[in-house]
C-alpha cells in the first residue's frame, strides 16, 4: 500500500513536469544566458522562458533570443548540429537609422533613453540603416558585447528570432517577469 501511494506521486510529478515542458515547448522554449553581455538585466547561466512571436513581430526594447552561426558551447549539441543562440535587446527595425556618437545611441535622430544599460555607455562607431528583413540587437552591457555592432554578428534575419524573452526560470530565487 505504502509503494502504491509513492508510485502514485511520483507519477502525477512526472506527469505534471511533461505537462509544463509540452506547453513551454509549444509556445516558445527555454533558452540559457552565456557571458555578461545582457548585465545588469540578465546574467550569465540565467534560464529563460522564450514565447515565439505569433501575430506580431519584434518592437523596441523587446528581449529576443535569435539563431546565429556561432558554435554551440555544449560539445553535445555541437555534434547535433545546433548553433549557438544570442539573447539581445532590439533597438533597430528595419528602416531604422542607427548611430552612436559620444557614447549615446540615436534611433533616426532621436537620442535614447536606455536605463538598463550597465554602465550607461555605448562604445562603438556605428552609422547604419537597418535593412528590410533584419533587426539591429544590442547586449545591456555595452562594453562587453557581441551584438549587431560587431561584423560577426551584425544584422538579424527576421526569420532567425526564435523568440521573445518573458520570464526568467532560474535561479529560483531571481525568478520572473524579463523587462
């Protein structure tokens, strides 16, 4: 009777876990922050509920996370195949003119007002328009990014954003809504 009720529970955990990934799954997934490049608003190893976009597209200071060439890190999912995901803050749509002087990004001649950034700079040198199709993505901390200012990066396909970041999973003790 005892083992009954225990393989009862353990049962309806695994159930409930299967659940929950199934529905994750279904509407976006998990992926995980690597390095600093998103401080002081996301950290490194940080796990984080994706929702994929449905009926719109990603707007201004939207969190995404987006396919890139890159090799994965885990030696696992480089034998599959799998490439590295980036997680980014959006601030260029296609159209957009993108510039940066004196440390300041301006979106078509408008300075922006970026409070998450983590030492309140951006370095760089860059004057571009976003092309149709792409995203300009940069990381919070601007100083020590991989981001669209970067050639090995540069712009986003529209069709590589595999989601809006929403919620932040792990650690526990951090965790909720991403802003």
């Amino acid at each position: 009777m005892k083992y009954k009720k225990e393989i009862i529970e353990w049962v309806i955990t695994i159930g409930a876990a299967a659940l929950i990934a199934f529905v994750i799954n279904m509407f976006g997934g998990l992926v995980i922050v690597e390095g600093q490049s998103m401080n002081p608003t996301l950290n490194d190893n940080d796990m984080l509920i994706r929702v994929a976009y449905r009926a719109n597209t990603p707007d201004y200071g939207d969190i995404i996370a987006f396919k890139t060439d890159l090799p994965h890190p885990w030696k696992i999912y480089r034998a599959l195949g799998v490439t590295k995901a980036l997680v980014k803050r959006v601030i260029g749509l296609p159209g957009d003119h993108i510039y940066i002087e004196n440390g300041d990004v301006y979106r078509n001649e408008e300075k922006l007002n970026e409070p998450y950034l983590k030492d309140g700079t951006t370095d760089g040198n860059i004057d571009v328009v976003v092309p149709l199709g792409h995203l300009f993505v940069m990381g919070d901390n601007r100083l020590n990014s991989n981001d669209s200012r970067r050639s090995v990066i540069g712009f986003i396909e529209l069709e590589d954003v595999i989601g809006k970041v929403k919620f932040k999973l792990f650690p526990i003790k951090e965790a909720g809504a991403v802003k």
